[in-house]
C-alpha cells in the first residue's frame, strides 16, 4: 500500500494485532519500478478515515485480491473538493469516508453502484439511488472532562446554550469535518428555535471559536482546554478505552446515527477495482469487526452487535434527512461561517 497524505496525522496507532491485518502491498513504501503493478491492478483511495481504521482494512483487500491500492489521506470536505475540482481527470476511484450526507452534496461526482451484499444492508442506512455504500452507523455525541463537569451536568444539545460553558465547548469546523457538519444539522433538527436563532447561539456559545480537525476536539476536552465537545461516538470510545478523562452523552433530547460510506469515483480509471472494494467493506468479513476492531456500528442486518456499545433502544434517535442535508450543504456552511464570523470576541 502505497499512501500520501494531504495532511499531517500525528498520533497514529497502528494495530497491527488486529484480526483484518494483512501483508500489504508495500506497507507505506513507494514500490519500486521493478514491483510497479500492472495498470489493471491498481486502485487510487482517497480516505478521510484515520490510520488505524484504513490501514488493516486497506492490507487485507491488497491480500486477498492482489491489487495494489494508492492512498491519498485528508479531511473529508477537503478530499470532496479535491474530487470535485478533478472531475475531467479523476485522480481517485474510491472516496472511502464521510458522512453519507458529505456524499450526498457532491453526487455530481459519484457514479451510482448496488454493492454484492446490498440486500444484506439495513434499509435505512442505504442510498436510495446507490450513489454511496454504507460503511458503519456513527452516533453523533456530546463528551465532557469527567475532572471538570460533574455527572448529569451535560445531559442535551439544549445545555450548549447555559452560560457556564460559553468559551468552553470544543466544536469543529464544519467545513472541515463531515462529522461536525452532521452534529451541527443534528443541532438543527433537535432545537425549535429557527435554524438562524439556533446557529447564531451556538456561534455565541462558542465564542466564536472552532477547532480545525476532529481529532482537536478530543485533545481538548481531554487535556481539560474544554469543558464539553460535540463528537463522533466511535472517537469517543476509543479516547475513553484509552483511559482519557472523557464521558460520553447521548442527548435526550435526540441524536442521529448516520451512516459514513464509500462511493465509486465517477469516470474513475480503475472502475471494477473500485467495485470489489466497496463490496470488501460491506461485506460480513469486514463489518463483523466494526464494532470489536474500531468502536463502530455494522450497516448489516445479519452481524449480531458485540454487545460493546449500548444498544439502538438505548439511545434517542431522530429522524435524519441525509438528501436535504446533502442539498443544504453549501447554504448551512454558508450561513454557519457568517454567524460564527459575526461574533465578538476578546
């Protein structure tokens, strides 16, 4: 496996213990012209997953198929702009990440593709029209530091807005993160105020700061720069796992759980290489070990849930329009970035 990153991923761990690990195709070095593939067994990815959960994933489809797979790493609305900008010479065949919603907004982009097994897929997390194949089902959450927020302090999107954590919330740029992008429409969809008045409070709350990477808000509520963050379950978990001082919230007042995904590149040059890969990831092999391997939730209706997470029922969920989420993208951006410019800060 070849890669190239558009930006700098510190702290990655790699898991090489993990049940998927294969051999590789060049494990991260350029192969030489003497072991370059064939044109016919090449695949450009293009992820915006971390290290940790591509890599594995990446190695075994090399090792069972023998195609040699270049990958391209970086936030996921930068990877669809960059997408989106090369359109008459697609440099990838596979965007293999973000939310299903981030997909959706670029579906100029994406050719439309029934995965293997897309019958085994739970009908609620499969696109209407094939134009992406479901991965996992993230939760959107709420986390706070355990050493500075007492239990029960934090329990609704509604308590973003008290006063006592105004400066102290850690949130992402949405047009940085497809994840954050889905926690501030989920914000949307929960409050009764308006989309203007909800957006304009937040932006208050948060005293007009935003972290530029997901991975930042984690750090931060973490190391105790924030109180509270807005998050992805799955991030959550594992920062938990790893003994950080970090509590999960799933709001009572609702959250979602939509599906991240994997789209075939339109005109992409290595089109039924791309095809077998997003059969690999929506296959049993791979979505049996979501929720052991990487704190995910299977898209599959016959992988039973480890029992790791907590189960559906536990969790309010609301109703999550991905279509009119992915045609509202640009204005919801658009409107976020004047509110948040709007405030004054210090």
């Amino acid at each position: 496996m070849k890669e190239r990153h558009l930006c700098v991923l510190a702290g990655l761990v790699l898991t090489g213990l993990m049940t998927l690990s294969g051999c590789g195709a060049g494990m991260g070095d350029e192969p030489s012209v003497e072991y370059a593939p064939q044109e016919d067994r090449e695949l450009v990815i293009y992820t915006s997953h971390k290290e940790e959960v591509y890599r594995p994933i990446i190695e075994e489809f090399e090792e069972r198929t023998g195609i040699w797979v270049d990958v391209v790493s970086g936030g996921s609305n930068e990877l669809l702009k960059r997408i989106s900008e090369e359109t008459e010479t697609p440099g990838a065949d596979v965007m293999f990440g973000g939310g299903a919603d981030s997909l959706q907004a670029y579906e100029e982009c994406f050719s439309p593709y029934y995965c293997r097994d897309w019958n085994m897929l739970q009908a609620e997390f499969r696109s209407g029209d094939g134009l992406w194949t479901p991965f996992s089902s993230l939760p959107v959450v709420l986390i706070y530091n355990t050493k500075l927020v007492e239990e029960g302090q934090i329990t609704s999107w509604n308590d973003l807005f008290a006063p006592a954590w105004q400066g102290r919330i850690a949130f992402c740029d949405p047009g940085v993160s497809g994840s954050s992008f889905t926690g501030l429409v989920t914000l949307l969809g929960v409050m009764e105020n308006g989309d203007d008045t909800t957006m304009q409070s937040l932006a208050v709350s948060l005293d007009g700061r935003q972290w530029q990477s997901s991975g930042q808000v984690l750090d931060a509520v973490a190391d105790g720069t924030d109180f509270i963050g807005v998050t992805l379950e799955e991030t959550a978990m594992k920062r938990i796992a790893a003994g950080e001082d970090i509590a999960i919230v799933y709001p009572e007042d609702g959250t979602c759980s939509v599906p991240d995904g994997a789209a075939l590149v339109r005109n992409a040059a290595h089109q039924e290489n791309a095809m077998q890969f997003l059969d690999f990831i929506a296959g049993r092999d791979v979505q049996q070990l979501l929720e052991t391997q990487f704190y995910r939730r299977t898209v599959r209706t016959d992988v039973e849930p480890a029992g790791i997470l907590p189960a559906p029922e536990e969790i309010t969920l609301m109703d999550y329009d991905i279509d009119k989420a992915g045609r509202e993208h640009d204005a919801i951006l658009m409107s976020w970035a004047f509110y948040l410019g709007g405030v004054d800060t210090p």
